[in-house]
C-alpha cells in the first residue's frame, strides 16, 4: 500500500470550480431513462441487446457512485438501480452534489426543462451557481420577440447577461466550425432573421445568424464557451474539430474563449490554447464517459496547453451522478498523472500542487471573475 | 513474479472468434515475400536498406512466433528465416492455426487466389470456417456475367450469402468515404453499369455501382463489414476516416455495421459504435502491426465504444504467423489493460472477465449468429 | 532503486545525430524574449496573466536545464532566469551545446538573422555541423536576383547544396499541403516569378513556384525535410497533416523526405514512412514542448514507422536550452519506452539497444551520407 502523500491528500480535498454544467433531473423516471442518459453520443433510445452499463461511464458509475448511495463499489447494475430507485432525484441531487466538492457551478442553462436551474442547483448543493447563457436560445428568443432582430437579440443577451458569467454556443451542433465566420453586414442579419422568423424561428441553423449571435458573444467579452467535439450524433464530428476555427480565433480579440469537452480533438486543443492568449480548454464530459480511462486522456489535456489555460468541468445532465462522478474521476485521473510526473522527475511535488490548484479552481476564478468565498 | 490471476488465466484459455481474416499461404515463397508480408502499407518491394524484420510486427513475430517454432523468443531474424524454411507453408499453417485458440474463423474470400480458401482453414485449423462475402467482388462477377446488371448482381449476392455470414466493402480502397453514399437509383445504375461493362467491368471504382453494392449488402441484412483506416497506400487514409461515414450511418437501419482495423481513427470508430446501435470495430491488422503498441491501441477501442459493441479479429493474410499473432497480442494486451483498470479500482475483476468474453466471442457470436460449438 | 541496465548505460551514453535544429542566440535579451520562446505556437506576446515557464516546456527546463547551470533541478523560474541572465548567450550556448552528447548538427539556416550559423554551431559546440537549405529562401534569393527565375533558382540551390546535406520546405506555412503539388510547367514558373517579382518578391506563398521549389529539391537527391503539423499559428495546422501528401509521395521517387515534428499527427506521419521507402519522420520541436509527456509521443512514433525510418531532432532555436533539453527528453523519453517494452517481453534487451542506435545516429548517417567521425 502506497503511502498517502501530500499530492494525494492534496487533490482529495481542493474545491473545484465546475465550470460548464446543467441541471440535475428533478422527477422520478424509469430504468431506460437512466441506461441512455449513459449513452451521449446516440439519439436513439438503446438497441434490446444493449445496456448504458456495459460502457466506461457505466463501469465507473458503478464503481465510483455506488458507495455514496452506501453500497460496496462495482455493485452489479440491477443492485445500482434496485438502490437507487429507493430514492427521489432530488434525494439523488442532494447526496450527489454535496458530496462532489465544488464550491460554483457555472449552468449552460440552454437544454432540458424538466432539470434543475440555477437556483435550484445552489439549494440542493449549497453551493454557488451562475449562470452561463446560450446564445442560440438568445437567438430563438429574439426571433419570437417582435422588433428589429439584431437589436432585439442585443438587448436580450444584455439583459440576460448582467446576471451571467459567460456566454455559450452550440454551433458545433448547427452546422459546424467549417466555412466563414466573419461577422455578417446588418443588412445580412436582418434578410437572415426575415427569413427565419417566416419560417418559425425554431431551432437557429442559419449560418449568418449563427455567426451574428457568436460576434455578439465576442464584443460583449465574458467568456465564450464552445462545444466542441464530442457530443450526440446530431453534431457531425468531423465539422467539430477545434482547428477548423483557427480562422475565427484570430481575429476574436480578447475574450476568453473555451473549448469544451475536445474529444478526440484535445490535443488539437490544447494546441489552441498555446496559439492564442484568449483560448481555454476542459474535459467535461469526455472525463465521465472515458471512465477508467480518463487518466489517459487528462494526460493529452496537459501536453501542448499551458497550464493556466486549462480548466475542470463535469458536463453534467440528468443523472445527478454526473455531477458528483466527474470531481471522482478528475481527482482520481489527474493523480495518477501528475504523481507519475512527479515519480519519473519531470515535476516537483511543488509543481504538481500548484497546477492541481490552477485547473481545479485557479483558471475558472480568474477568467470567470468570481469572488473568493 | 507476480501471481497468476483467474483473469490472466482466463484471457489465456478463451477461445476466440477471429471475425475478419483472410487465407494464408498454401505455396512456398522466398525471404523477400515473408518480409514484405510484414509491411502492410508498402506497396512496392521494400528497399535494399530494410528489412521487414525491423518493425514492431517484425519484432513480435521473433518474439512470439519463435517459440512455436521452437526456437527462443527473440530468435535472430536470420534464425527465424531458417528455421520457418524447413516447414512447408502447409506445415506452417497447421502448426500456428492450431496453435491460436480460436473456434471460428470469418474469411474474407475477396482477396487473394493463392492462399487457403474457407475449406482449407477449416481442415487445417480444425476448427469452423465461414464466409465473408465481398461486395466488390460481387460487383466484378455481375460485370462479367450477361444480363441485367442489378438484377445478377442481386443474385449473385443471395446465392454466395446463402453460405455466408457477413459481407464486406473496401469502398475505403475505391475512392474512400467522403461524398454522396446514399443509394441512387435503378435507372443510374443501368447507365453506370453499361459505362463500366463497356470498360471491361474489372477492379470496381465507379461511385454509383460501389453506392448500390453498399445499399444491397445493407438490405441483405447479413453484418456488412467496411474496411476503415490502416490499409495499403492505395487507400487515401484521410479518406478512410469512419467519421466521414456519419451521413450514411444515419440511414443505414440495423443492419450491423462493422469497421475493420480503424487505426489511426480508433477513438472516432469507438464514438460511431456509441453513436449507432449498428455499428461495431475491430482492431484487426492493427494490433499485430503494433506489436509491443498494441496495449495502447487496445486501450483506446476501450474509451467511447460500449463493451457490447468491440470485436476481435486478427486480419490474417498470407503468413500464418499473423493468424496466432492476433490472438496472441490480442491475449497480451487486453489483460496488460483489464489489469490496469481492476488494479486502479475502476473496474472489478468480474467486470473484466465478462468484458473479455464478450470481446473474445460474446458480441461476435450474437452479431454473426453463430452457433454455439 | 532500480538498477541500471545496459539499456540505461548505453542511451546515456549514446552521441547524437540532431538531424534539424536552427541556431542559439548570440546577443543577450530579457527576461520576455526568454519566456516568449518557451512557447511555439503563439505569434504575439505572452499575455500578463502567463508565464512561459507555466508549461511543460517551462517545467522541463526548470527540472533538466536548471542542473546544467549548477541549480538544484525544480528550480523556482524566478531562480532559472536570475542564474541564466548571469551569463552571456555565447556562454550558455557554449555549456548547453556541448552537454548535448550530439556529435552533429544539421542546421536549417533559413530563418533567423541574430542567431548561430553553422560555423557558429561548430565553434560553440565543438561538434560538426552541417548546413539544411531552405527552398523558400533559396526562391526569395532567386525573386531577387536578375535573369530567368527558374534558371536562377537552379544556380542558387545547386551552390548552396554543394556544401550541404539536405533541404527543407515550409510549404506547411504557405499554404499547407492540400491541393495540387504536381510540378508545374517552366510557362507557369516564368508567369507566376513575373508576377511575383512584380509584387517585390518577398515572403513566397506563391502555389505554383512553391510547388516549383519542391520538385527542384526532389530532383537535387538530397534528402528533403518537409515542416509537419506543430509550428506557430500562421500555419493552419489542419493543412499540414501529412496524409494531405500521399499524391505527393506517391510520385517523390527515391529522394528521401524527412517529415519533421509531426504533432499531433505522429500516427500517421509513422504509416506514411511504412507505406513509402523514401518516407521518414522525427518527432523534434514536439519532444521538447511536450516535456514529461515525451515518452508518450515517442511511443506513438514507435508504432506504425520502421525502425529504419525514425530519426532524432531537437529544432532548437533561440535559447540553447533548447539544444541541450532535446537530447535530455529523448534520452529519459526513449530508456522509458524501450524499457517497457523489454519488461513487457515483446522486445528483447538487444532489439532495444539496437534501435537506439539507428534513431540516435545510424539512420541519419545513412539518410545524409554523413562520414563516420
């Protein structure tokens, strides 16, 4: 048995900073809700012979959250269900969030009306939350007001952002990063937004509103949140390649860009975030789905992106598990990873401890301004 | 030493299902072509200043394949060469067939006149052979044969599946992934089979009639297996990348989908097979180039694919040193990773176990509906 | 303490081919200069909130370089910049160049007025060096020199080769590797030199006399290093992916051409060296960006590439840690992994040994027919 070590006690107990999240489920759904809430990447309900068990983030669902809910780790799936069927998601929430060691949850609260909004994230965390605004919602929301669509969509994300701490896009899921994105004419927008209002304004795919909302995200200058890479099939994943926006980066000044989830595109990423002084990074996501193993892909995370560019997040939705499992997985990954640096000479203890701190909390603090508690 | 474990012991009695594999040789042949076997990618003789040997497929078949020769692992390559000669290719394939642990065998006829057929690895295995059927094939036996195009090559098609248990493609090889893959109509493929009879109707690279196969062998509903990735320099790589695959998988219903080899997109693969209920990978042809890499590449088909959807195949062709070489690398490299996962508490040892049978056999029987033996 | 092997013995010992590599510094400069060139891909300057010693490079140098100047390893940068700036650069480069255990330098001369040249490098190393001809610069040289452009280039490259050992296209930087790269005709080259003369002749981006460059220097023989994948951010790194030159490859003949730095794109610059005879890779810059994750990138260019094909590089330019910390990285990178694959049983203690010497020296002394010292 090795010993507990400074590093290790260390990540055991640093508050992090979970800076893209959504809400937790709020009401009681059945066994196939669970299973493919498991399963990011399909739009479809799981084939018969299939099970969002038998998966990384099943493996370590079961390893990692069955102890919280007082069974032994690796309980078989049914005794998983079976035990947590005996509570309310809000039970779920309760246990899980308190026990994941964030301080502020950052909450794209852009998808799904049936979980948890901000507010109800801090009181059954007891936590911070701040809100992170979409801006495709924006869009949707100005193109079902009346009025001038650009002015509209102004006022709107101001509106909305005066209580925010960032902005978020989904073009990665409308299209892709390929082609132009320069910032349209006004004239372009408004024949753009006349267009889509007669068409509904449902759902924004429209290229040159796409890249309005993303200009207008820039000059208002909190952080801009990308989804990139992974995601459910409905991205094309091949469009969602972080190098296709190299355009884009350079001229987007600077406002803190942040390049989400990055699989299989991290290294491709963290290059990035060394090109340009305004780009960031993280794993959500990709940590809870990789399961045993995140260590691997938390070490590609620290290969080409400097070490204040890097930042944590769960990504969670639905299960409240997500949130809690993704601090499990990061402590547990970046420990291996920093003690085998630290193991083989390339770090000090010293270093390891202080990088621990920048991406855990350090980073996320200062480019999303939050207060010290 | 460390102790042998139930899942070391395990890994090592399983007996596989080898889902992608070709013949092996049945005729001698000089050095020249056991080296240039070694080398996939190479189209051209391999020059003057190297040797196949000098790789990590050259250097795992010194160390692993020596032995059932009777020499010591890490024979010399020279040694290696001499001792292989004294056996007749015959000898050879009833000596490492036999000696690989595998009860089934998918044989890709599509490739090759001189090497053993499905009856022949059956009878020099002794175990069961069964065939995979190749679309282009088919293709070319419709061109050469009289009558409607579409109509024979329907028929040709039911009549060789009716022994057959799956059918592959190398569009991969013919043009690659990218543009249309939708099915085109009766009245296109007419015209485009009339321009390539008049051709001579040999080596299929006409996008309709490669599209049509495509959508027959879909309607077939047999498992349809695409090459995908690592292949000979005749293949585009960048062509080759499953992710571009994403249109048509949309469409392909249940028919399963399986993509071969997959490196260097063994992560996109392992996304598409989370993405799609029909889609499954491999890593065959892979890991045995990989030699003393493949832990790593085993690894990665563990990250996003679920543990139902992984199959195993060596992709043996030519020296039957690279049908037992799968399994072997196979064997080694899953239990160096498995291990890795229960020793750092994220999977259980069951967890593994289970896992290991359904890579080995579990998935590959149900997708294929072998009987049990 | 585990003991140290052979292995260990001779990797340390072992002198070094460093195939492309720029010159020190000769003039002293401050402390931003010096944290600015700890980081590659970024073409402004570092922003406040970071350091260059934030990364892994910065920590490489801190643990590897801070010894060399009679510092504890780890040292606080602070602590590295007060020792360093002690020193003028003539002598740093004096103590770093002759740490390095390189034996020769092969040194891309195109770019940077203020720092070493090859005489330089001799001089301050106590080493040989030889001279790497840029195709752009020798093109630049014949846009501004008079009489028939393609005759000049002719005369210009023919020169300089005579005393060098190889050249060097940037063709990633002037617009990536997509597209066509046939040779153009001598009606083209003469339109398009008139037209860039016209336009002063600076800075070529010019496809056609690009493309133009590139066929002169295959058809020169001398092997020509092409820039691969990481650089700075005017090159769009998803055009210098080295798939995007199998059309290239296919019709480059016997001239070797060496596929340099290649991240993240190692795997397949790997497959292309299997897939053509006149193919090989080195993995320099990216070794010393990657600092204590070196060893994971020279396992992935162990994969696919002959072990006749790989060649060592730092690409040291500017601080002469830089020249020094290559060879440190890849002698801890390669003992790493070789190490692991000999306890793993798939190699054997002289495999290891033997492909140490072809990627520290052997392969480079054939590749550019340098005369053992």
């Amino acid at each position: 048995m090795e010993p507990v070590t400074e590093l290790a006690r260390h990540i055991e107990g640093v508050t992090l900073i979970d800076q893209h999240v959504h809400g937790c489920w709020l009401a009681a759904g059945d066994r196939a809700r669970f299973e493919n809430a498991l399963n990011e990447a399909n739009t479809e309900p799981l084939a018969e012979f299939d099970s969002g068990f038998d998966s990384q983030l099943g493996f370590a669902v079961r390893a990692h959250c069955a102890p919280v809910l007082g069974l032994p780790g690796h309980a078989a799936a049914e005794d998983y269900w079976e035990r947590r069927s005996r509570h309310s998601e809000i039970e779920l929430a309760r246990l899980f969030l308190s026990s994941a060691g964030v301080g502020d949850w950052l909450v794209d609260t852009g998808v799904g009306s049936d979980v948890a909004g901000v507010a109800e994230l801090e009181a059954l965390s007891g936590n911070r939350a701040h809100e992170i605004v979409r801006l495709e919602e924006v869009a949707e929301q100005a193109a079902q007001a009346p009025g001038d669509y650009a002015a509209t969509f102004g006022e709107i994300l101001h509106r909305r952002a005066a209580s925010a701490v960032g902005t978020k896009s989904v073009l990665a899921y409308r299209g892709g990063f390929d082609g132009d994105l320069t910032e349209p004419s006004a004239a372009e927008v408004a024949r753009a937004a006349s267009r889509w209002r007669d068409r509904g304004g449902v759902r924004l795919r429209d290229r040159v509103l796409l890249r309005f909302g993303l200009h207008q995200g820039l000059r208002l200058g909190l952080p801009l949140q990308l989804h990139v890479g992974f995601g459910d099939r409905d991205c094309d994943l091949y469009k969602a390649n972080p190098l296709l926006l190299l355009d884009f980066l350079r001229r987007s000044g600077d406002t803190p860009i942040v390049l989400l989830h990055c699989y299989p595109y991290e290294r491709e990423a963290g290059y990035l975030a060394q090109a340009f002084n305004n780009v960031y990074l993280d794993g959500g996501l990709s940590i809870n789905h990789l399961g045993a193993r995140g260590p691997a892909f938390i070490a590609r995370l620290l290969e080409m992106a400097p070490f204040r560019k890097i930042l944590y997040s769960s990504d969670g939705f639905g299960p409240a598990e997500l949130h809690f499992l993704g601090t499990r997985l990061w402590r547990n990954g970046i420990h291996r990873v920093l003690r085998g640096f630290v193991d083989a000479g390339d770090w000090s203890e010293g270093d390891a401890l202080r990088v621990v701190d920048l991406i855990a909390r350090g980073n996320a603090a200062r480019v999303y301004r939050l207060a010290a508690r």
